[in-house]
C-alpha cells in the first residue's frame, strides 16, 4: 500500500503544481509549516469573515449537472448599473476571490452586482464526468448562469487562468452577446493558447503522458483509495503552494492557507480529467471577438505557470487593451496584490458604465474620462 499512495501522492502533485501552483506533498507538514498555519489564525485576513452572499440557487448546466451560484449586491442598497461576473481558475473556487467581492460591494461609481459560481468539478458544483471536463463546456456553462441570474443588462466579465479561458471560449460560441451586452472583459493571469510552451511542463499536459492516464483511471475506478492515499501522504505541501502560486515568498500565510484549502478541496479525478483540455486550449484568433470591448490583460511578472509573456501575447492582438504588469507577483496575483488588481478592475468597470452615470461624491465615471484616467495609470 505504501508504494500506492506515495505514487498517487506524487502524481496528484504534479498535476496540481503544473496548473494551479500547488504539490501534493509525500509526508506530513514540517513544523515550520504547521507554525505558519498557526500564525495565520492571528492575521486580519484569517479573523475577518466573508462577505455573505444576497442570493445563493443552483443552476442546471446543459447536461443537468449543478452549478452552484452566489449574487452579492451593493452594499449601500442601491440599484446596480451592470453585473461583473468573476470566474475563477482550475483548482479553485469562488473564494479567491474574497478581496475583490469585498470591495466591489462597496463601489457606488456605478454600483454593481456580483455573479459568482464555482466551475464544474469545483467548489460546491456537481462532478463532471471526464468527457464534460472541457473549456467549451465551461462556457456552456458560464452561458447557463448569465441566462438564469443575469439574463439582461450590461455584463463586466472577469475570469482568472483557466475561468479567463472559459470567456474567450463563450466568445467563439456566443459573439451575439459580446457585440450586444457585454461591456468589458478582464484577463488575469490567462493564456490564449501553447500552455505547454512556457511556464507549464507539457510533459504534464499531454494526452499520451501515461502517469496522468493511469491515475485518473485509478480515481475512477478506486476515488476512496486514491483521495486517502492523496491526504496520507500530507495533503497539499504548504511551502510548495507559496513557492509555486505566489511571487513573494513573505506572502501574508493566511492566503497560502486559503490556496492548500482550495486546491486541497479539488479532487485527483477533476485534476487529471481537466488536463487535456488545458493542454489544446488555442484560442488567439477568438480573441478577435472581443475587440468592440473595453479589455484589461493583467498579470504577474513572476508567474510561473502562465508567465507574462502569455498576457502579453494576448495585448498584441488586443492592441486596445489596457495591459498591466504586476512587478513581483505570482500566479494568484488578485489575492497577492488585491489592492493592484482592484484598482484596475474598478477601471475598467467604470470605463463600461452607462453613459452619465456618476458617483455618490458626484464625479463623472463616463467611459472616456475614467479610460483616459486608466491609460495613465497603467
């Protein structure tokens, strides 16, 4: 038994290091680790509590399958001018992100509504099989939430990694709704296309790459076994999800806590059964459906599962875009440099408010005023 479970201990590793910036380690976390869990108790992110949601429901994919969905209005109670919908990466779920739910809440320069849900296989939503596994139907899926929670008005849509390749995705199947409701799009931390080629193994990523096969067929067959063994062998290496998922290695540990919790929660068969569908994800010329939008392509410079080079790649087919470099900042940059990643996600969402709309301290947030005021910025 012993072999087993350090074969799927690793594997399980590698899978979720090569996407998500996290190793499923093969012992118990050292004692320095376990200090830093405490120490992440007595932070201001680990005592303050999540912003409840407005809303909670379950919406039906296509196939049936469940997706679970929170709304979060303003928080002064005023009406919301458009919807900003967040959709997260592979491996996550809708807490990532906790920092900017928080401060979208409170934005009245126009006030929003927030469209949150966890991708299939993640979070709270049901187990797809491993042929739904695929970016297309995430952006069946995205396209099922916007028609049951947001199915009029003027969208913002934000998608990190692997949720910003749902959106160019929902572009090659839906380019009605870009040309006709949807304002702005934000790219944070994404890849258009050759996932393989920087940044990930494609060892990792390939479909004739027998350790991933192999493992996802045991997950299948034996998911008691293979999710015990997984958390046998120390569950998510703590130093390794900072090393790998953040730029800054004196990153606030509460947020490296967060992360582990929410790979840790991310079973080995949606791991494996994700793997070739990020490994031919080639969406540049998609991009192209996105151009009547107001865009904003952000990233860390020390990403190193999708390194800048892939944002960049995106800005030169999106020469309108405003694109942004976050000097020092890792993979998940919206929870490593939240107040960065804010500031330019509330640019962007004013530069699509409707025309005229102004804010409680009666400054304009008309387009070409606050897209003027970003170009500065960036």
């Amino acid at each position: 038994m012993r072999p087993v479970w350090k074969a799927v201990s690793w594997a399980g590793g590698v899978l979720g290091a090569a996407v998500t910036g996290a190793a499923v380690g093969v012992a118990a976390h050292s004692a320095r680790g376990a200090a830093r869990r405490r120490q992440a108790d007595d932070t201001d992110f680990g005592r303050r509590p999540a912003l409840p949601p407005s809303r909670e429901s379950t919406v039906a994919a296509d196939d049936g399958l469940p997706l679970s969905v929170e709304e979060v209005d303003p928080r002064d109670g005023g009406a919301a001018e458009l919807t900003v919908v967040l959709v997260h990466g592979f491996a996550l779920d809708r807490r990532c992100w906790g920092f900017q739910r928080a401060s979208l809440a409170e934005l009245t320069g126009p006030r929003v509504r927030q469209v949150l849900f966890d991708l299939r296989g993640h979070g709270r939503s049901g187990r797809a099989s491993a042929e739904s596994s695929t970016i297309e139907q995430l952006a069946r899926d995205l396209d099922a939430v916007l028609r049951a929670v947001a199915p009029t008005g003027p969208l913002v849509l934000v998608g990190h990694s692997m949720g910003g390749m749902t959106i160019m995705a929902l572009a090659e199947q839906r380019p009605d709704l870009f040309d006709d409701r949807v304002r702005g799009v934000a790219f944070i931390g994404t890849s258009a296309g050759q996932v393989g080629g920087s940044g990930l193994p494609r060892m990792v990523l390939s479909r004739r790459n027998p350790v991933p096969l192999a493992l996802g067929r045991l997950a299948s067959l034996q998911p008691v076994l293979v999710e015990g063994a997984r958390r046998a062998g120390g569950q998510l290496a703590w130093s390794l999800v900072r090393r790998l998922a953040f730029g800054d290695r004196s990153v606030d540990p509460a947020l490296v806590d967060l992360v582990d919790d929410m790979i840790d929660s991310t079973s080995v068969r949606v791991l494996t059964d994700f793997l070739e569908t990020l490994g031919t994800h080639d969406r540049l010329l998609a991009l192209a459906e996105l151009r009547r939008c107001e865009l904003l392509v952000l990233g860390g410079d020390a990403d190193r599962l999708t390194p800048f080079s892939h944002s960049e790649t995106m800005a030169e087919q999106l020469p309108e875009a405003t694109l942004v470099r976050v000097a020092g900042a890792g993979h998940l940059v919206m929870l490593e440099q939240a107040d960065t990643v804010t500031e330019h996600l509330v640019a962007l969402i004013r530069r699509c408010a409707p025309e005229g709309d102004t804010g409680v301290d009666g400054s304009d947030t008309t387009k070409d005023e606050d897209g003027q005021a970003c170009q500065q910025q960036a």
